[in-house]
C-alpha cells in the first residue's frame, strides 16, 4: 500500500474483524514480530487494568487509562529506535513500556515508591527516564508540543540520526503550543512526528465542538508538512504509518502529522464521570466492533498463528508478570520525606536551603 498523507478515510490495513484489507507482506514483519506484537497489547491492557485497580482501592489518588488506545500507542512506539526521543502525555504508558519503562517502574510511579524514575515527586501519570530520552509529562496540556519540536531541531541542527514523537490528545490541537509547535517544526525541518491520539473527547468536549475542520490530520496543511489519517485501532495501520513517517524524518525529509482515530473506554481520568457526557451505546458498539486487542487477535486466527489453547497460556503468563512487577513496586520504599527537594536544581539554591531547614525543623530530624 502507498502511504499517502490527506486521505478522506483512516488508512488501515485490517478489517473491524482482523481480515486484511491490504497486502500485510510489505510490512516485512515476521510471525515472532506478529507475535510479540500481539502480547503488547495484551500487557498493556493488563496493566492499565490493575493501576484502574489500584485508584479504586485507594492506593493510587489518579490514573488515565489507555484501554481502547493499545493499538496507537504500541504501534506507534515500536519503529522507533534508542536514540529517539519520546515526550508523552497523560495518556502514554504503552508507548513508554515500548521504549524502555519497566511495568514495575510504572506501578511504582502509580505508587509513590522509589522504584519510581521521579521518585514520586510527579502527579502519577507518566514519570521520565532521561537514558531512555524520556522527558516527564506535564500536567499542562499540549506544552510538550513545543518542547518536542525543540528536541527535534537540535537533532537536525547536530546532524543526528534520531528523531522525536510527540504525543497529545485531540484537545490540545485547540492550545497555542500546536500551532506554534507546528510551525517551527515546518519552517526548521525538524524530524519530528507529532502524534494524535484522536480519541474523540477533550475530556466531555467532542471534536467537532472544538474544531470544524474533518480531521485533525488536515491541520498540517496550512504549516507546509504532511498530515496522515490512521485507523487507531489497527495496529498493523499504525505501525505502517509511523514507520514511514519516522523512515522520512531521518532522511531528512521533515516532520509530519499523525491522526490515530481511536477511542479511550474509561473516563478521561479516575476524576472524570463519563456517562455525563457519552451517548447511550457509544462506548459497547466501540469494545464489541472495534477493540484493537480483539481486531489483531482475530488477525492471528486467520493466519493460522493463533488459537484458544495459546491465548489461555499468553493471559497466564501475563497476569504473572503484571503480578511480579506490581510485587516489585510495593517492595520499594517510600522516598523519605528530607528528600522532597531534592533534584529541584542541579544544586541546592540559598532559599531551598532555608526550605529545607524548615522542613527538618517541622519533621523534627
């Protein structure tokens, strides 16, 4: 298939039901990549399920779950290389496991344990590792857009062969960071993919509330660079996508702009009632027709790759692994209260100082 950016209709490359709707040979991906494709969806699931878990027991105080959007962020993370720099959003755990977290860090992260890469010092939704260039989220929305585009620009201006992905949801398209991120972007040549999980509600805001173009992918259009429409719950469709997005970025041929159309199942966040705001049937005809994890599973079947007796064997040794990592987590310590400003600045400044004294003074160390 020919990827080509502005389509009218998401490019996929399977049907709602796993049959292939394009030639998925071209993609040159072996059985063991199908494979492990497949368990990364199913892992993430699994552990967006136990931290969902984990907020309901009160254990963790927020959580923005991913079910539903397994297939954009996995297929988007895995062309990817090391030296690629990957900033996320609220919404990006997959991805971030694809690049190198461990499920265990991230329970830890969920925790507030020192197992944690920011030690507990960031609200629970994504920490950051700087050896796997891997910038924190903030909690602002669409600010990483600019920072990205930074990144990207000082890899084209240093010659590196890297390149970085930005993720935000279709509700930051609407911040100033988008526009001014897309801008730069275009005007500098920055090798950057700028990555949208459409997943159709700014928190209870629905897209065309917020904008009245068709889609998000034709934005780019007025910044000069290319814009691609992908079916989000494909995931062969998303890997193909950034692939060739990533594949042209390095060669020196500009950003672009990704639309993954998806749709998130839970609340925005464990603070969010959704049924406020989600027409009645919306959210089942989404799980029953459309699942990503079921859409690739139904794939395998008919490439005679899959069947019940491995998929009982794969949820087993899933669950022991989501178990093992949680287990590991919870044997972390807490970070010691003395240490909660640490790593403000790279050294201690003469009014952090004085904080500190306070601090100790009040615990009583």
């Amino acid at each position: 298939m020919q990827i080509k950016p502005f389509t009218d209709t998401p490019i996929k490359y399977l049907e709602y039901d796993g049959r292939p709707s394009a030639d998925v040979k071209e993609l040159g991906l072996s059985t063991d990549d199908y494979l492990r494709m497949y368990r990364e969806l199913v892992f993430a699931r699994a552990v967006d399920d136990r931290c969902y878990i984990l907020v309901r027991q009160g254990r963790s105080g927020f959580f923005a779950q991913i079910a539903g959007q397994e297939a954009s962020q996995i297929g988007s993370a895995l062309p990817l290389r090391a030296q690629d720099w990957m900033y996320g959003d609220h919404r990006s755990q997959g991805s971030l496991m694809i690049k190198g977290l461990k499920a265990s860090e991230w329970f830890a992260h969920q925790l507030g344990r020192m197992l944690d890469p920011s030690q507990g010092r960031l609200m629970p939704h994504g920490p950051g590792r700087r050896d796997l260039n891997m910038p924190p989220p903030s909690s602002t929305v669409g600010n990483q857009i600019t920072e990205a585009v930074g990144t990207a620009m000082a890899q084209h201006i240093k010659k590196s062969d890297g390149i970085t992905i930005c993720y935000f949801g279709d509700g930051a398209t609407s911040e100033g960071d988008f526009h001014v991120g897309m801008n730069f972007a275009a005007v500098y040549n920055s090798p950057v993919i700028l990555f949208c999980q459409n997943n159709q509600y700014a928190i209870s805001v629905k897209l065309e509330e917020q904008t009245h173009t068709k889609t998000i992918a034709e934005k780019a259009k007025a910044y000069g660079m290319e814009g691609f429409l992908v079916d989000g719950n494909d995931l062969l469709a998303v890997y193909a996508v950034t692939k060739h997005c990533a594949d042209k970025a390095r060669a020196g041929r500009g950003p672009s702009l990704i639309e993954s159309y998806t749709y998130r199942y839970g609340p925005h966040s464990s603070a969010d009632d959704d049924t406020r705001y989600r027409p009645k049937g919306e959210l089942e005809m989404w799980r029953t027709q459309r699942d990503p994890i079921m859409r690739f599973r139904n794939f395998l079947a008919s490439q005679k790759l899959w069947d019940e007796k491995k998929e009982e064997a794969l949820l087993v040794d899933v669950k022991a692994e989501v178990a093992k990592a949680l287990a590991e987590a919870e044997a972390s310590p807490v970070p010691e209260m003395m240490t909660v400003l640490d790593h403000t600045y790279a050294a201690y400044t003469p009014q952090l100082e004085w904080e500190r004294k306070e601090l100790a003074a009040e615990l009583g160390v």
